[in-house]
C-alpha cells in the first residue's frame, strides 16, 4: 500500500527508527526522538545506497516523489544521485568563497551594518 500525507504526519516514533516505504525506493524514516526523513534506497555500481530527499513537513509526500524521479532519472543517465548532490555542494561552497574573497561586493555591506549597529548604541 502507498505512503498518504496523513499516515506520514500521523506517524509516531518507536524505540527505534521506523522505515515507512512508500514505491521506487521511497521511505519515510522516523526516528525515536520524533524528526522524520525522506530518503531513497538505490542501487549504484553493485552497492546499495541512500539519500536523503529532506524533511517532512518542508518537503511533502508529492515533493519526495518528484525528487525520486529526478534521483531515479540521474540514475538511468549512470549518474549517482548522491555524487551529484556533494558536487553540488562543493561547488556552491567555491561560489560563496569567491564571493567572500572579492572585497568590493562582500565587505561593503558589513562595514555599514556596523557603522548603523554603533549609531543605534550610542
């Protein structure tokens, strides 16, 4: 039986992590201390992984799905989905260092928080 939006928010934590699956490798994962995870289970180059889709309720049941197809279409191109993410994120991290280290476009913008931060205080 498919996941609904109503048994994944009216689902309670155990002692240990609860696997609620949905199809195509979606389950909602809950752990004993109440946060609740979407996450895939796939199969890459023999191994079996895992990646997290995101939160419930930030990311509802119809988001998780649309994520799985995405995962899921990465892996038809022979892409892992999650060597794709952590690509990603490296590559955000480069983008937000070079801005940090260009001092025209990151500084100016403190430096007059500072200045309104002192004008307030005094």
């Amino acid at each position: 039986m498919p996941l609904t939006d109503s048994i994944a928010r009216n689902a309670k934590p155990a002692a240990k992590a609860v696997r609620m699956f949905d199809r195509d490798g979606l389950y909602l994962e809950i752990s004993p201390r109440g946060g609740k995870w979407w996450r895939l289970k796939y199969r890459y180059a023999g191994k079996e992984k895992r990646v997290s889709l995101g939160v419930y309720p930030e990311v509802n049941l119809k988001k998780a799905r649309a994520r799985t197809i995405d995962a899921r279409q990465l892996l038809a191109d022979g892409v892992d989905p999650s060597e794709n993410r952590r690509a990603a994120k490296a590559a955000d991290r480069t983008v937000s260092a070079a801005s940090a280290q260009n001092p025209a476009k990151s500084s100016a913008p403190v430096r007059r928080r500072r200045f309104e931060l002192t004008l307030i205080r005094s």
